[in-house]
C-alpha cells in the first residue's frame, strides 16, 4: 500500500511514467509548474508544484511513502538558472521528505554527474563524480545530498544515473540509450525493492555497446531489456567519420563535455518531443 509523489509529471519522462506509477499505488500524487496535465490516471491526483519553494514542495509530500523526483532544468544552463530548480529544488525534495516522514526518493540523476570520464573506460556505479557542466555538478550535489540525508537521517535513496532516454539519433546513443519501457522497470524496481539504503544505478538499456556498468547494483533486480543494436546499421551508416580529438566523442557526456559552461547542451542533439498524451 503505497503513495507515490511524482515531480516533473509534464516533462517527457514523466509523461511515461504517470499511469505504471498510477497502477503501483494506491495513490499518484504528480506534479509540475503548468496548472494542468490533461486527463488523469485512476488515482491520480495533480497539484501544480514549484520544487525551489518549500512552502510548495512540504505539503506537496503530505502522506506520501515514496518520491520520484524528476523535476529539473533538463540541459546546462546558467549556473543561476540552476540553483531553483536543479539545486534548491534537491534539498527542499529531501528535506520535505524527511519532515514528513517519507521513506525513499527515487532520483533523476544523469550521466553528466560523470561525464568527463573518457568513453574508453567502462565506468561503475562507484565511479567519483566528474560533472561536465553545471547540470552535471547538480545532479553530483543531490547524489550527495541523497547520500548525507540516508547516513544521518536514514532516508533511502536511488540515484538514477540517466544516460539518454529518447529516440535512438546518433551513434552516441547505440550505447547510451535507455527505452521507455526499460525506464519504467527501472523505477519500478528502485520502488519495489525491500531495501535500498543509499544506491546509484545507470538508467541504461541492455545494449551491446553501453559504458557503463551495473554490476554493482544488481539487488535491484533492473534487468533491462531492450537493446539499442536494432538501431545500429541505420545510424552507422548516417555516421560521419570519427573524430577522437572532439570531446563531444571522446567522453561520457557527449555534446556537454564539448559545450562551455552555461550553455545548452541539448542544442546539440537532436531530442525527439514524443512524450505520451494521457
């Protein structure tokens, strides 16, 4: 018997994941900064949420055993465009949680936390933070804040390190790519497990090109299924020749470890809207 709260309901993400969660409670609060989502799931109720306000966020988590977070700016930006949303927006989610007693924050990490590691390396879910951007140093800051708030306050977390969750367009995403169904078995499972304390896990799909591993995660029970190879004879083919010496190839982060700091990484990829109507 559970009751979920659900920020960043609007966002593309999201919008996937509100009716699964809807089905796994007995309760789906969503949430996000436009005043409606359209229809509604069955037990699924609304509240127009500003996560950088903790006056917002405190009654927002009322009764709720578990929180997935997901509200953010979504690409590098300026570091005072961040610091609501991304950064303040962290701490008022755990701090509201613990106050009101909720036992786990499934979080929307990302593979920025450590995008400067060379694509070379095979990375764990050990690995030490190396952001590329400022998002990047967002998500290290609330993995660290789900960190301190389960050793001090014994509030479960699972960071879910994100790699690229969206249509497969590029030859980066033969190996970073992350399906929506294998999304929604991800948080699902970081919900469902009997115990998690504070854990980080790639939000990846079972592809055969993929860096990063998960290994150390396994209690979870993820098993991805989809496998971005199914794209690969398409994208190889579209590809321009490799250039190692262009950091938008070498490393993890792709286009954020190119871009300068404040400026959007998404403007150089290409993300296809196709986030699903309820």
């Amino acid at each position: 018997m559970t009751v979920i709260a659900l920020t960043g309901a609007n966002g593309r993400l999201g919008s996937y994941l509100r009716e699964p969660l809807a089905r796994m409670g007995t309760r789906l609060i969503s949430s996000d900064l436009v005043d409606e989502i359209g229809s509604l799931y069955e037990g699924e109720d609304y509240r127009r949420t500003d996560v950088s306000d903790m006056q917002q966020v405190l009654p927002m988590l009322e009764g709720v055993d578990v929180v997935v977070h997901f509200a953010s700016i979504a690409d590098e930006a300026p570091f005072e465009d961040l610091l609501g949303p991304n950064f303040l927006g962290s701490y008022n989610i755990w701090e509201a949680a613990h106050r009101q007693g909720v036992k786990r924050v499934v979080y929307a990490s990302s593979i920025h936390a450590v995008g400067m590691y060379p694509r070379t390396e095979c990375i764990g879910v050990d690995a030490p933070h190396r952001p590329d951007t400022f998002y990047g140093l967002a998500k290290c800051f609330s993995e660290d804040l789900a960190y301190l708030y389960w050793t001090k306050r014994q509030l479960e977390s699972v960071c879910l390190r994100i790699l690229s969750c969206a249509q497969v367009t590029s030859e980066r995403a033969l190996g970073t790519w992350l399906s929506y169904d294998d999304l929604i078995q991800l948080v699902t499972k970081s919900i469902e497990a009997p115990v998690v304390g504070h854990t980080i896990v790639y939000g990846v799909s079972n592809n055969d090109r993929a860096g990063v591993d998960n290994s150390g995660a396994q209690f979870l029970g993820y098993r991805p299924k989809d496998n971005a190879e199914v794209f690969a004879q398409k994208i190889l083919a579209e590809r321009p020749p490799a250039d190692p010496s262009d950091p938008a190839q070498f490393y993890h982060g792709g286009p954020f470890a190119k871009v300068d700091l404040g400026e959007s990484g998404l403007a150089h990829m290409t993300i296809v809207d196709d986030r699903k109507q309820a």
